[in-house]
C-alpha cells in the first residue's frame, strides 16, 4: 500500500533499475494514492487484471484485504512455493526480531494489530480468505517468517482479537459514550424489528383470513358440455401464512347455470373491484356475496325462471347497483355479466365499464364491444342500463379478463418502467395461444409483467375443448409470482415467498431459493437449497448452472467446473456458459501447470 515505510524509496529504485518497461503492481485504490511520490512508471492495477500476474514462468495470485490496514491492501500467494507475501498483516514492531516465528510470535504481533487494523470483523474478513489457501510460509513485510505448523493457531488467535484501540485517551470517553449509545440504538432497532415481524404475522393472518371468505364465494358452478367454462384468478398481492401459499386481491369470478321458460343459459361474471389488496378485496367480498345471494334464490336442480334471460340481467343490475352505491363512492365495481344460450348460441351480456369482451372465431382474436356503454357499479352514471346482445357460432370461444391481462409493464426490472397502452395486444397474444387460458397467461408473462391483479373467464360454445390447457394449477400461479419478482429483481420479496421447510418443496423452488441467493451474494448459503435441488433432480440444468456459479464466487473452481460441463452437457448453447465455461477451463488449465498434475487431482 501507499505508506512511505513501503513506497518512500520507489523513486530511487526506479533511477536504479532505470527501465522504460518497469510497471508497478497495486491495486487501483492506492495508484492514484503512490503517484504524489513521484513516480513515472506505469501501474499494473491487479483490480484490473483478474487479480492474478503471469510474469515468464512465474504465476502470482492477490487476494484483497481491504482497510488491514488501507483502502486498496491485498496479499501476494506464490502457488508453486505455497508462500503468502503479507503486507502488514502477520507483522509485528518490537525491537527484538527474529528472522523465523516460534510458538509464541502471537504475543510480538498483537499490540499492532490491536492499533493499527481498524476492527475485528475487518480482520477476520482478510483472515477468512488467508486460511483458505494452501500455505507453507507466511512472509509480513516487517516481521517474522511464520512456518506452517504454527499458521493455523496464530489465526485462530488473531481472530479473537480487539483492533481499532489505538485511540488518543481523551477521546476515549467519548468513545465509549457513542459505542454505548450505538449499542441501545441496535437493542432498539433489534426490538423494533420484532414487533415489524409481529405486525407482519398479524398483517399476513388477516390477509389469509380473508382469502378464507373469499373462497367459497368464487363458484364455478357450470357443468354445461356445450357452453364451456374456465376460469383464472391471479391476484397481485402474494404472501405466505404458515408456510403456504396464499394471494389477495380485488378481481372475482364466478359462473353458473340458469333455466328460462324452458332453455338452458351459462352465467358467467368477471369482475375487479377498486382498490388494491384489501380494499380490492373488500369489494370482492361484496360482489360475491350479493351474486351468490341472487344466484341461489334463483338456480338450483329442476329450478325453472318464468322471468325473460334479458329481465333477469336488468334486475341482477339493478340490486348490485343499488347495494354499491350505498357506499357512496368509497367501493366501486368494473365487470361483465353476462348469459350464453346452450342451444342457439345467444349471448345476452352488460359491460359496466370493463375491459372490452374478447372473441376468438377461427384464429382471429376481435372484441365484441368497443365502446363504453355503462359506468362502474357503484358509480352514479349518466348512461344507464345498456344491455348487449351477440350470436355465438360453433367453436367461438369468448375471453373477459380485467385490466391486468392489458396493464404489462414491457420492461420488467429496469428503472423506468415501460407500460403497455396497446389494448390490440391481448388480441394478439390469444390469435398465438389458440384462446386456451394456460399458454395465454403464460405468454402474458413472457411479454411483460402485470402491474395489477389479472383475471380471465374463457367462455366456449360447443367447441372441442382441451382442458388441460386451460386449467391454471396454483402451482402454477406460485411460480409466476415468484419469477414476476426475480424479472423486478426483487429477489428478497421472491425469497420471502419461498420460505420454510426446504425438505417439502420440489426442485425448481429451490432452485429459485439458490439463484436469488446468489444475485444476493450469499453464495454459501444458496448451495444449500442447489444441491438439494439436484438431489431431487439431478439433470436440472439451471439448478447444475448456478451451482456451478455459486462455487466459482467462492473461488471453488474445480467444482465449478464439474457442474458446468454437466450443464454444458444438456444444453450447450447458453449464452452465458458458452462465454464462461471456457474462461474457467483456461484458468485450470494455468493452475495445473503452476501446481502439477497430481495437487491438482488432489
């Protein structure tokens, strides 16, 4: 580093040697620092330089120990001797010296150590790396050389120890009023984190309680073989209540089966309540409520309506109308409610100020509305009742869905969010999908990430329906959510939802669980859920990937390799390992020279 003890003398080793190829090796943090001595040379700043020096047959690795005890600090390993060049740590300034350490060198060394490195955590950091390495002789700059039998002790020595004490005394008091004073402030922030933890337990049981009411209110009820009905509901607040997966939100499905005069309808309703998680939820309570309160009083087995299918939508109207507006403005309510003729295909249907209904006829995907006709319920209007009427033919399949499925963020993670205004891309994404739900929300994701919650009602009329593709398992939802957080780089959030027992989640959870520990940096801790990952799956590319990154962080090289080729071996055309995989095997490849053959296999 920079201090004169070191780099006073430079200048007159530069006359000496006078050479116009003489380079000094530092680290960047300290050139900028050693150049007011003077100096002409040019720098070779190991920062940029992958911390290692090839010079002719010689092979030097640097490993940074910042503020032991400067800014840019870092220890020179010679591999082919097993000799650590120190630096200040490791040295002593006693007057008596002796060239070679003994079993007490611990007691010749503390008291600078205490004085100069800043703290113990520094310390331990430089300390942590050292012991890492394969060493034979350790050799400080003013100090003893240390042998290897007495290397591992002396740290563990080292690591107990007090630093940062070299502190003028009338400053000590003060000191340790402020450390005191740090210390309550970290019981404080300790007990205030405990009652944040408290209330978010608290926060997250009153969300699942109110996924509770909600579910029995979502019916699908519909059973019709010729009036086909799915349905998806991907609510956007997410969270996890002992252990388990739960989202809330202000969208709301349902559907059912009603008989007028005689002839056989499918109800169906899509709607979005206003507000976000609970106050959307609110409203969601509401409207199912009140629609499976009418939906009782008027379907049922053997149950025949004398009332008109068009009366019957006029009055459902009018009693949900009526019961939000007593909320006066505070709960509003978009939605399409709408009735399908099993036989004829008729389709009877309101949009009080919903995104526009969607039909998808041989492969063209078109709205069947395109104007706005009725107000929210619950918002006093201008326009009235409108009710709409369109013919179905066979093999049309209709898709009513909320605002979600429209409001993409197109640039999911980047700091300024791109949302999509084109409302003709839904369109375009259901002409791509076939109609079907399950490739729709998927692909959905894939073009942006939805900045609301997002729900879907598919409506087919005698069609030959593929339910597999249109049934949306929560596991399902539970990994679009997840990977909605990794694209927002949000990967503490992601982590929050996959807490809990690792031994009963599946492989590419855990896999998820090590891939944002590592964009965390917390490598060590990532390989835990990896391996576990690859214990249930042992071909599971992404999970050998990133394994394989996690141990390169933590400089395991050899390891890394042996999960890299087997990646490379099922799928060797990613990006990312076809740039890194053969940088890796070159720098084995240097190491194997350097250390021969038989450490190497070692």
């Amino acid at each position: 580093h920079q201090d004169p003890d070191l780099c006073a003398a430079v200048p007159h080793l530069e006359k000496l040697i006078n050479r116009d190829d003489l380079t000094i090796v530092t680290h960047s943090r300290m050139s900028v620092l050693i150049k007011h001595y003077g100096l002409t040379s040019s720098y070779y700043n190991i920062d940029e330089n992958d911390f290692v020096l090839q010079a002719g047959k010689k092979y030097l690795q640097f490993y940074t120990t910042p503020y032991c005890h400067s800014p840019g600090a870092f220890v020179t390993y010679e591999p082919e001797t097993k000799v650590l060049f120190s630096g200040d740590i490791f040295g002593g300034l006693e007057d008596s010296w002796h060239f070679l350490a003994d079993e007490h060198y611990f007691r010749h060394i503390e008291g600078f150590h205490m004085a100069y490195m800043p703290s113990r955590d520094i310390l331990n950091y430089a300390l942590r790396k050292i012991e890492s390495l394969d060493i034979d002789l350790i050799a400080p700059q003013h100090g003893s050389i240390i042998q290897r039998k007495y290397i591992a002790e002396l740290i563990e020595k080292m690591k107990q120890m007090e630093c940062g004490l070299y502190i003028d005394r009338k400053y000590s008091q003060d000191l340790m009023r402020t450390i005191e004073k740090l210390n309550n402030l970290q019981t404080e922030f300790e007990v205030s984190l405990d009652e944040i933890k408290h209330l978010k337990r608290g926060q997250d049981g009153d969300y699942f309680l109110t996924t509770l009411l909600m579910k029995p209110l979502m019916n699908e009820l519909n059973q019709s073989g010729k009036v086909t009905t799915d349905c998806v509901l991907i609510q956007k607040k997410a969270f996890l209540f002992k252990e388990k997966f739960h989202h809330l939100g202000g969208d709301f499905n349902m559907t059912g089966e009603l008989n007028f005069r005689g002839q056989n309808y499918v109800m169906f309703f899509n709607g979005d309540g206003m507000g976000k998680s609970m106050q959307g939820a609110g409203g969601a309570l509401v409207m199912g409520t009140v629609l499976n309160s009418i939906m009782g009083r008027v379907s049922g087995p053997g149950r025949v309506l004398a009332t008109s299918p068009e009366q019957w939508i006029k009055e459902c109207y009018d009693e949900i109308q009526t019961l939000f507006l007593s909320f006066d403005g505070a709960m509003m309510f978009s939605g399409i409610l709408g009735l399908v003729n099993e036989e004829t295909g008729e389709l009877l249907f309101i949009n009080a100020e919903h995104p526009f209904l969607i039909l998808y006829r041989n492969g063209k995907a078109s709205f069947v509305d395109n104007e706005l006709t009725m107000r929210k319920f619950g918002c006093p209007s201008e326009l009235g009742f409108h009710l709409q009427k369109f013919q179905l033919q066979a093999g049309d399949v209709l898709i009513a869905g909320s605002d979600g499925k429209d409001d993409l963020n197109l640039k999911p993670g980047s700091q300024r969010p791109e949302i999509n205004f084109d409302y003709s891309l839904i369109l375009r994404q259901v002409e791509k999908t076939g109609g079907n739900l399950k490739p729709l929300v998927k692909s959905l994701y894939t073009v942006g990430e939805p900045t609301d919650d997002l729900s879907m009602i598919r409506v087919g009329f005698r069609e030959s329906r593929n339910l597999s593709e249109n049934t949306i398992p929560e596991a399902l939802v539970y990994k679009l959510k997840i990977s909605s957080f990794i694209r927002n780089k949000n990967y503490q959030k992601a982590l929050e939802l996959m807490e809990g027992d690792s031994e009963k989640q599946n492989a590419e959870v855990l896999m998820y669980r090590g891939y944002c520990l590592i964009r965390e940096r917390r490598y060590l801790k990532s390989l835990k859920y990896l391996t576990r990952s690859l214990q249930l799956k042992p071909d599971y590319f992404s999970a050998l990937k990133y394994a394989g990154m996690a141990h390169y962080f933590l400089g395991n090289y050899k390891k890394t390799e042996e999960y890299w080729s087997q990646a490379i071996s099922l799928k060797s055309e990613d990006p990312f390992l076809n740039k890194r995989y053969p940088q890796l095997l070159n720098r084995l490849e240097k190491q194997k020279v350097l250390l021969g053959h038989k450490q190497l296999q070692e």
